[in-house]
C-alpha cells in the first residue's frame, strides 16, 4: 500500500516541487489547494487534487485521514500583502496552519513538516542567523508564520503530535512567480529581463542583501526532514546556503538594465543562514550554486 502524504499549497511555487518528488518516491499524495497563488498548470498528474481553503477546517479535516505525513507549504506569502491586507494574511497563516494541526492531530498523522519562514528573524545585530535567537519580526507575515512554529512545538509538547519547523531563506527556481503581489525579485528580474524593460530595484537594494536558495535543495531538505528520526519535536531548523548577494548583484547575474524604486517598509537589511543544525540533524548542506541555479533559470526563460 502507497504511504499517504498530504501537502497544503501543492498546486504553488514551493509545494509543487515537494509533490513531484513525493510521487517520484511512490507515494500517494493528496493535495490541497485553492488556486489563491498556485496554478493548475503545475498540479502532478499522479497526485490526488482537492480545491480547497485551509482556513475551512470543515471542509480539509476529512481529507486527512489515514495520512502518514503533512507537509503544510500552503501560506499566503508575501510581506507587502500582508502590510496591506494583515487580517486576511492572518486568517490563512494562522488559522490556516492551526487547522492543518488539528486534522493533523486527529488523523494521527507521523509527521508535519511545516515550511517556515526566515522572516521571523527580522532585523538582528549578528550575521550569520542561528536558530537559537529570538525573533524579532518586522511585519505581520513574519509574526504569522513565526506563530506557526510556536503552535507547531505546542502540538509536538501538548498533543504529542511530531512536527518540525523548517525555515526556508529567499527560495528561488522553477514555476516562481512573476507577476501581481506575490512575485519574488528574481521572478520580477526575469519578467522585465524577457520583457526588455528595466529591473526595478529599490534605494536601499545595494546594501539589502539575501541569501538565496534553490528549490532543489528546499524539497531535499524537506523529504530528509520526513524521514529523519532525529526530528519531530518541534525544532525550528535554517535552510538556507550560508552565502548572500545585494539585490543590485543579483540583477547583475541576471543582466540587463536597472531602475531605482522607492523604499519599502517593513523588511530586514539583510539574511545569512547558518546552516549547521540542518547539516546535523538531517545531514542536509545546499547544492546548486546560486550562479548555475540563476543561469538554469536564465536558459528556462531563454535569455542569453
């Protein structure tokens, strides 16, 4: 019998990846998705698809049962929306995750591999950032999806539920998101790069540096961390590559012409993840070098 494995947000940038290697894997994999940001041009064919809205516990529940594992990557996932709209990215960050931990719970399911975020550091004095500092998030999706870790512990602590919290760092590669709220810079980059239009870059983008990590890594890291033994009590854990680049550098690597844009509120100057307890817990160490996953992408999108 196939091991059931549920992952929220399946039809989006991040989910759809960890489907593809589910079902590699043999699988039997349920997604859940309300087409908000994914699309269906990305569902797998050999997976098993429910349109459906996490923040309706009535609704998802039911598609639990007898689920082995639950990768919850469905988030509404972008700083400036949740600026704008806090209640709404609210309603799906939090309560949507509450209720993946309750059908989790109750479906007794092995293991709920939660994608966390970078975010909730914020702005802190010392690089590289270390699992064990205290978050200091600058704007409301950053509070919510450190939220989701703290209920994800509280689960592991109170319900004896296996979880883990696994905090991605500026993913980037395939099937991204280019265009409305929740394009990410590279996604931007490249639209305007094809379009022949100018990169848009905003005043503070030769000191705000990232550091950038390709989806590849992010699904290894997230299929080690199901499998792992070594994790499941709610430890919060840094995927990222320990390498960062100005938002100015990645333009660079990209080519073409640039513009400045007016500053945004709400995001931190800069991410650098120490990456040592992904490498201890779950022997995970990033792969694709952010020149090669640029210049794959470069090819994907048929720029020279």
């Amino acid at each position: 019998m196939k091991t059931k494995v549920i992952v929220t947000g399946g039809a989006g940038f991040i989910g759809s990846h960890v489907v593809d290697a589910l079902v590699a894997q043999g699988c039997e994999v349920h997604v859940i998705d309300d087409f908000s940001t994914g699309k269906e041009e990305n569902l797998n064919p050999k997976g098993i698809f429910h349109h459906a809205d996490i923040r309706n516990f009535k609704a998802i529940a039911p598609l639990f049962k007898n689920a082995a594992y639950v990768f919850h990557v469905a988030a509404n996932a972008r700083i400036q929306p949740s600026i704008i709209d806090p209640i709404s990215s609210n309603e799906s960050n939090i309560t949507g995750t509450l209720n993946v931990l309750v059908a989790s719970r109750d479906a007794k399911v092995k293991k709920v591999i939660y994608s966390a975020s970078s975010s909730a550091y914020g702005t802190q004095k010392i690089m590289p950032l270390r699992e064990d500092m205290v978050p200091n998030p600058k704007n409301p999706y950053a509070i919510q999806k450190w939220v989701g870790e703290i209920y994800c512990k509280n689960f592991s602590d109170l319900y004896n539920v296996p979880t883990v919290s696994l905090r991605y760092f500026n993913v980037y590669g395939s099937r991204q998101l280019a265009e409305g709220a929740y394009a990410t810079v590279i996604g931007i980059f490249l639209r305007e790069r094809k379009a022949s239009r100018p990169m848009p870059i905003v005043k503070d983008g030769r000191v705000k540096r990232r550091d950038y990590t390709h989806v590849s890594d992010i699904v290894r890291g997230n299929m080690l961390a199901m499998k792992s033994k070594h994790v499941g009590r709610g430890e919060v854990i840094n995927f990222g590559t320990g390498a960062n680049y100005s938002v100015v550098e990645v333009a660079k690597y990209i080519g073409g012409p640039i513009m400045f844009i007016p500053k945004r509120l709400g995001e931190a100057k800069e991410t650098l993840a120490d990456n040592k307890k992904a490498k201890r817990l779950l022997g995970w160490k990033p792969l694709v070098r952010f020149e090669d996953g640029i210049a794959d992408l470069k090819k994907l999108h048929n720029l020279s």
